[in-house]
C-alpha cells in the first residue's frame, strides 16, 4: 500500500525534473502475406518469364557439352566422398522432394561435384496429364535455378506417352548433353514401346550431342548420338551381395551339406 502511494507523488514538488524520453520507434514486423507465402510454396520468385520455352513456359537450361565421370543418387550425395560425380535423381520422388521444398539448402553440397542432373519427377501413365506437366516444369525450374548458382546441369529428360512430347522436351537446348533413365524400361513390351517413341522423338526434336544413359543398355538404334552408359550401383551392390550367398549356400550343399 505504501509502495502504491509514493507512486502517487508528483517528484516535481521536490525538485526533480524528469525528462520524457522519446522511446524509438518500433519497425513493425514484417507482414507475411498469403502471396509471399505461396510464391515460397510454388518456388514463384524463381521463374522468370523471360527465360522460358513453350506453351507451359518451361524454364530453359542452357546447353552443356559435360560428361560426368559417374553418377550417383541424390540421396547418398550429402555423405559420398567420391566427388568425382554426378548426381542423378533417378530414384524414388520421396528421396529428393527436398530439392523443390528447399532448393538453397542443398546448393553448396551439389556444387562440390562434377555436375547435376535435373530432378527426374515421375511421369506415370496413370497421372492426370496436369501433373505431368506440373512434373516437368519442377525439374526445369530448379535445373536452372541450379545452373545460375554456377552448377553444371544436364537436363533430365522424360515422359509418358505421346501426347507428353508437346511440352516434355521444352526447356532444353538443340544440341545439349542430355540424361535419360532405362529404369524399368524392360518391365514389359508396352513399356519399351512407350521408351522407343520417346527417345525418337527426343532425338528429332533436341538433336542432343550426347546421351547419359543410367540403368542398364537397351537395344535401340541411337542414329549416331555418343551413348555415355552409367551402372547402377545400388542394384549392382544387391545383386553382388545376391550371388554371394547363394554362391555359399550352393558350395554348401555341393560338400554335402
């Protein structure tokens, strides 16, 4: 009680002067709008409309001649100690989302390799044809958001059947180093004849100076483009593994076992 009296006092009656301090002032917090949060969301302040090719404004990456000395997947890049590599996103979408949900989080350890291969999204027979195109524009979108951070990237190329070749090859350069994956291509006839149709139109539209092939040879007549083939060493590592053991259990039985 006695506390809130003297708070009471005017201290000028004793002689005090207080001044009044003009407090500073306090820059409000910056306002997080719904449209900056969306352009986060979507990767929106990447695109430039300037730089874009097709009807879907698909980001264009710039050509390039490299050839990687192998390649490895995006997931085992962050601990890999061989850098003599590519990195590829030939598996499964889950492994590299990241890559769209947080581009800059991953550009100084992409860089510490040879080159980079633009995000392999999947093309499903059985998606609706907007995520197709949706696909597409993700991996040319952060190809080229890669290549101006001074990566070298090799488009990814891809697609579905024929009606994707109206957009799936935008946004890659006549004459570029192109990858391709071979992955799962031997499943069934249907799908080999889906692969054949793309590569010719591929070849007749980019005219690529160079093909990455990752997954396994497949006969198919590439009208004269070099052919870089990659092993795919995951596959590779379990199959060894596979003929290891098998190769113990069969000397086993062969001793009477």
């Amino acid at each position: 009680m006695e506390i809130e009296s003297i708070l009471d006092f005017d201290m000028e009656d004793y002689g005090f002067v207080i001044p009044e301090l003009d407090e500073p002032e306090k820059e409000p917090p910056e306002k997080k709008t719904h449209r900056e949060a969306t352009n986060r969301q979507y990767n929106l302040e990447m695109f430039d409309a300037s730089r874009c090719a097709g009807f879907y404004e698909m980001p264009i990456i710039r050509k390039s001649s490299f050839i990687p000395s192998d390649l490895i997947g995006f997931n085992y890049a962050l601990n890999s100690k061989n850098k003599r590599a590519g990195i590829h996103c030939f598996v499964d979408d889950y492994q590299f989302a990241r890559l769209w949900n947080n581009p800059d989080a991953y550009i100084e350890t992409i860089a510490g390799y040879e080159c980079f291969l633009s995000p392999d999204f999947s093309l499903y027979l059985d998606m609706p044809m907007a995520m197709k195109v949706w696909n597409i524009y993700r991996s040319r979108l952060i190809g080229q958001y890669y290549q101006d951070h001074g990566i070298e990237v090799i488009p990814t190329v891809s697609w579905a059947e024929p009606e994707t070749f109206a957009f799936c090859f935008d946004g890659i350069e006549e004459g570029a180093t192109v990858a391709v994956s071979t992955i799962g291509v031997k499943r069934n006839e249907y799908a080999q004849k889906i692969w054949q149709q793309g590569m010719d139109e591929m070849i007749k539209t980019v005219r690529p100076s160079n093909i990455l092939l990752y997954g396994g040879a497949v006969e198919y007549d590439y009208q004269g483009v070099p052919v870089f083939e990659y092993k795919n060493h995951i596959t590779e590592a379990v199959q060894e593994k596979h003929r290891k053991r098998h190769g113990k259990e069969g000397r086993g039985r062969l001793n009477g076992r």
